[in-house]
C-alpha cells in the first residue's frame, strides 16, 4: 500500500509536500506519470527522470486542482523493465539502465502524441518516415562538462558532505556535485577512467575547489572535447584567478599528458571570476598552455575545424545520419532559385546541400562566431556556391525582401525554444516550395507545424533522430511543402 503525504485542503498537495507513487507511464521528456485517486477523479502526478514501474519518492515542484509536477528525490523500488549496466549513474543519463529500444518506444510514442495533440497531425502515423537509431549507444558524446565542488553528493549515504568533488552535479542542486569515479559510457572510456587519478593531482595541489553558496574557491570546470576522427582530446580547465600564483601550470600539463599523452592535442586554461555558474566568463581571460587551440572532426565527407567554444554536434555519428536525412528531404534541388538554411550554425547543412545543387545556398545565423567557423569550414572544403550571413533570422529576411517567391527550399534548424512567431510569419511570406524543419525540440516545433498548415502547408515525411541515448531527449526532421 503506498502512503501519500498531504494536507487535506483546496488542493490535494502544496509546493515541497512529498509524494511517494507508483509510476505508471511516460510523457513527452521523459517525465514520468503516476495517478492518485480522489473524489473528484484521478489526480495526476508528474516526476521528472522516473520510470513506468518504478515506486518512487517525488517533491512537490508546482501543484494545481488535477495535477502536480515534481521533481524525483529517491527511486524506492525499481522497475521490472530495467536492466543492469557496467557504468557508472549519473545524473545526465537517467534511463541507462533502461533497455534502449524500450527507450526508443516511449520517445517515439510521446513525440507522435505531440504531433496530435499540439499540431492537430491526427493522422501523423501515416506521414512517419523513420526513427533513426544512434550508430552507437555507449561512448557516442564528443564533449562533456565535468564540474568542481566543495560539497559532495555521497551517492552510499544519500548525504552532502564536505570534500573535493569533481564529477556532475547531483541532480536537482547547483552546488553539489558526485564525483565520477569510473567510466559513465556516456563519453571516452580512457578519459573518465582515468579521471579519478586527475582528480587526486588537482586535490594534492592544495587549491580549493568552488564553494557555489559562497561563490569562492579556485576549480571550477573541466571541460574536454573529443574528435572522433583524429581520436584526440582538448581541454579547457577553468579556474577563478584567486591564488594563481600558487597554481603549478606546468605539474598539471606534465599529469594530463603522463595520463594520456599524445591523445592530447591541446590545454586551455581560462580564468573566470563570475558569480554566474558558466564555463565561458563574461568578464575573464582564457589562454593555450599546451599544443593547438583545435581539433578537426569530419561528417558526411566534410572535415569541421572545431575550438572549445564552437558549435558542433555532440553526436557526430548519429549527426551524419541526421544530416543525411535531411538531404534527402531537399533532394530535387534543381529547379531553380535560391536554397536558404536559417539557424546554420556552422554551415554543416548549407554545405552539404550546395554540394547537390549548383543552386545558390545562402546560410544564416546571429552568431559572428559561428558564422566566421561557417566560412572557413567552406573554404576548407572547397564550396564555393556557398554565402554566410551573420544575422539575426527576422531581421535578415526583412533586409533580403528580393529573396520572396524565389526560395526553392528553406532549411530550418532553430534552437530549443523554436521559431519566434514573427519570424515564423516572416518564413512563410517567403512563399517557399519546401521547407525542411530540424528540431532538437520536437514541443516546439509540433507547435509550429499548427501554423505551417494553417498557412498552407502539408506535412509530408518526418523522422525522429535517437541523438542521445539514455536521455529524455529526441530530434526530428519534417517536411513540408506548399499547397
């Protein structure tokens, strides 16, 4: 029998109550669902990262008249559907131990649902082309994010304790973190099994890590990037400036390369005196104190020159199906006028579509940096019917009226939160005979796609992209053309 602890009041629970409920299925993001029978009805329980199966203890987040959300505190009993791995939890990868293509059946459940419900797609089955598998499910990130820490999660106690930490933070705060004592399966196994031996050098250097509450300390980030290709690694260790002159640069090169030596094809250190809790400071310094600031990964035949701070896809081998996808949804490009890829990033899209079409490709993002990468990467290559503007979307295409009518195929790729609705309205009015819509954030974009049709679209192929496995998250590539 499970215990629910509430006060009987207007509301069923309140802000910070605990819940400790059956989960019984999943949302779109992997938030898992539970009910709570009442009077009036099923009460109905969202918990963040949880499983169907699991019993589970949950905090109130937000509550109303017929739901909850909240955020998981303890898994109490396990489900049945999960399974044991060799890696190390952390909080990054929640359903790990949950097999992959039960995975791929919830994310592919929930993103359809969306479709229905938000799109008002209610037959998007039959327009579904595939979902897209990731090449490999363990060991397929190229970058990860490691941070410091005074106050430890200690994952045997369930306790914050006082000690130098340097791992991920424990999910739920901002100010502890659980070291990573062995391989995660989510990054490089050599790395991060050897990390733990890093990780007593930086201790042994007598240099506090960061106390977040207190916005002090000397450690703050470690943050390494990886090419696939080259299998070599850069890495960027961030620190305050505060006790500098004691801090041993060259000890700390000789370790990293006694540890991985010629893996390592380049060391940064940035110094980062912020209070915000960010690697990249807005107010700080960053240098190169061993080898090359950069490292080069290829995808579908192009090679990519990428620095610490570049944009570039945390999957390249999922990516490249991904892009390939998306190529074949803009085939046919030789009827003429202009192709326009809007959110470019880097270029990757544009270049491979010019290198299908002797069309015109104009490519546009609103970050410089990320545009002047764009160019060099193309010039890299050898494209030339290539342009890149640096931009802001909206206002690029009320600068640029001539390309109305006269866009064969649109490729979008707008970040997390969307296409803004002006800008949206402002791609429609470009009147193009295709658009092709990448979307790391499938809400959004099923919201879009209500307008889209609404202003004379039809959604006709869309695949789901498994980009990162043992998460919540899915990418999606839609096709759409005019009526």
């Amino acid at each position: 029998m499970i215990h629910y602890l509430w006060q009987m009041s207007q509301r069923l629970f309140k802000k910070n109550d605990l819940i400790e409920i059956e989960i019984r299925d999943m949302a779109f993001g992997g938030v898992g669902v539970g009910k709570v029978p009442t009077e009036k009805g099923e009460f109905t329980v969202f918990v963040q990262n949880s499983i169907p199966g699991q019993i589970v203890s949950s905090r109130v987040v937000k509550s109303g008249d017929r739901f909850a959300e909240c955020k998981l505190e303890q898994v109490i009993k396990e489900s049945p559907q999960e399974i044991d791995h060799p890696y190390q939890a952390i909080p990054g990868a929640p359903y790990a131990t949950l097999p992959i293509d039960i995975q791929q059946e919830y994310k592919k459940r929930t993103t359809l649902e969306l479709f229905k419900r938000i799109g008002k797609q209610d037959q998007i089955e039959e327009v579904l082309d595939e979902f897209i598998s990731s090449p490999a499910i363990w060991h397929y990130r190229n970058k990860m994010e490691y941070s410091f820490s005074v106050i430890r999660y200690d994952q045997s106690s369930g306790n914050e304790v006082d000690d130098f930490a340097l791992g991920f933070k424990h999910r739920g705060t901002w100010w502890c973190v659980e070291n990573l004592d062995k391989d995660s399966g989510m990054f490089d196994e050599d790395w991060e099994t050897k990390l733990i031996q890093l990780r007593a050098w930086f201790e042994a250097s007598g240099l506090p890590a960061w106390l977040p509450p207190k916005r002090s300390g000397f450690y703050r980030f470690l943050v390494v990037r990886k090419s696939f290709l080259e299998d070599r690694l850069l890495i960027n260790l961030v620190t305050t400036d505060r006790m500098i002159d004691r801090f041993d640069v060259s000890g700390f090169i000789k370790k990293v390369l006694e540890l991985y030596g010629s893996r390592i094809a380049g060391i940064i250190h940035t110094i980062n005196n912020d209070e915000g809790d960010r690697v990249d400071p807005l107010n700080g310094s960053t240098r190169l104190i061993y080898g090359v600031p950069k490292i080069t990964e290829r995808i579908n035949g192009l090679n990519f020159e990428i620095s610490m701070q570049s944009f570039f896809q945390t999957n390249p081998a999922s990516a490249e199906r991904l892009y390939s996808k998306v190529v074949d949804y803009c085939s046919d490009l030789s009827k003429g006028g202009f192709v326009l890829d809007l959110f470019c990033g880097t270029g990757t899209i544009a270049q491979l579509l010019a290198g299908k079409t002797t069309l015109p490709v104009i490519g546009v993002d609103i970050i410089e940096s990320a545009i002047a990468d764009a160019k060099k990467n193309a010039a890299r290559n050898g494209i030339s019917n290539v342009s890149f503007h640096a931009a802001d979307v909206g206002k690029f295409l009320l600068s640029f009226p001539e390309y109305e009518g006269k866009i064969d195929t649109l490729v979008l790729d707008p970040p997390r939160g969307g296409i803004a609705p002006k800008t949206l309205r402002k791609v429609i009015a470009l009147g193009a005979r295709r658009i092709v819509y990448v979307s790391c954030n499938p809400a959004t974009q099923a919201r879009d796609t209500l307008e889209l049709t609404q202003a004379g679209y039809v959604l006709k192929k869309i695949s789901l992209v498994d980009q990162f496995p043992h998460t919540s998250h899915i990418e999606s590539v839609a096709c759409y053309e005019k009526i």
